[in-house]
C-alpha cells in the first residue's frame, strides 16, 4: 500500500505508515524546516508544495490520503470561525485533492482518507463543522444526531461506499495525546 500526506509537517503520517509497512509516495508541506525533517528522514517521498497549487489528477495515485488539515479555527482555543475560518478552510483543498485523484483513477485511488483534527472538530459551530466534514467526504447529506452530539465511532453509508469513523486517541509515541482526537474516514 502506498501514502500521501497533506499537511504533512514533520511527516507524522509517513513513519506511522512505514511502521505498518505502507510506502510514503509524496507529501505536501509549505514550512521549510518541515520540509527539510521530512525530507532527511523520507528522502525518496516527493514534496509537492503548497496544497493550493496540486491537481489531484496529476500527483501518482496513492491508496491512502491523510491530513491533518490546520485546526486553528476548530480548537476551542481558537477563533471560533470553524470551517470558515481562514486557516481550517484548507480542509477543503485535501478533499478537492481526493476527488480530483478519485476523478482521475475512475474512482479506484485513493482507497481511503484519513483525516486527522483536534476534539474541537466536533463540537465547532454547534457539530455543524464536523457535519460539514462528513458531508465533503461522503458526498452525502448527514443528519446532525438528535443529541445534538457526535459519536466517538459509527459508521456513514452513502452511494459511493461506507465510511467509518473512529476517535482512535493514541498517537504513533504510544500515549494518548491530550488534545487531539485522530478521527479516520475510510471507505471500504
């Protein structure tokens, strides 16, 4: 299995990947000393740049795609914008990136996305943040739940598949880290 990695900056998602035996094929950092870590530990992974400038139909397919997408507006610690805001609004582009690939592969690559965000994710906006997200991956129109509160795991079925979502909580150090909550969208 191979990766792609938006947002990549220190290449979390590539060792995480290397470890479980997946090939780092490309990653998308603009921070120069990202770049350069990256860089020295995944030499063979292209660096592709600024996200604004990719077309998903013109990077090597890969089966997996994760982003942890900038979360400065969805923090609770943050601005409050949400999705709107100016920094998280990029979560846009990775799925603009997905579906162009998708486009260009007949819907075979990439076979899953991972997407990862701090807790506040979901409860941005009132849930409706998250909805926004559920919606962008699965092309489906999402129902907030009654509760007004979203699960830690479930599972969304749309035409193009089903999407499983998982508040996995662990970090690739082997503790839990205290702020973020990986959240995982695969379709299978």
């Amino acid at each position: 299995m191979t990766l792609g990695s938006l947002f990549d900056g220190i290449a979390g998602f590539p060792l995480a990947a290397k470890r479980q035996g997946i090939t780092p094929v490309w990653g998308s950092e603009i921070e120069a000393d990202c770049i350069d870590i990256s860089a020295k530990h995944f030499p063979d992974m292209q660096q592709l740049g600024n996200i604004m400038e990719i077309n998903g139909a013109e990077i090597p397919p890969v089966d997996i795609i994760s982003f942890g997408s900038p979360c400065q507006n969805l923090s609770v610690a943050g601005n409050g914008k949400g999705l709107a805001g100016s920094e998280s609004r990029l979560f846009f582009e990775a799925v603009r990136i997905i579906d162009e690939m998708r486009c260009a592969t007949n819907g075979k690559y990439p076979k899953y996305a991972v997407w990862e965000n701090v807790a506040g994710a979901f409860s941005s906006n009132k849930g409706r943040d998250f909805q926004k997200v559920l919606e962008e991956i699965t092309k489906t129109a999402i129902p907030m739940p009654a509760s007004g509160r979203w699960a830690n795991a479930g599972m969304v079925r749309s035409r193009g598949g089903k999407y499983s979502l998982e508040n996995v909580g662990r970090s690739i150090l082997g503790r839990s880290p205290a702020s973020k909550t990986n959240l995982s969208c695969q379709r299978f």
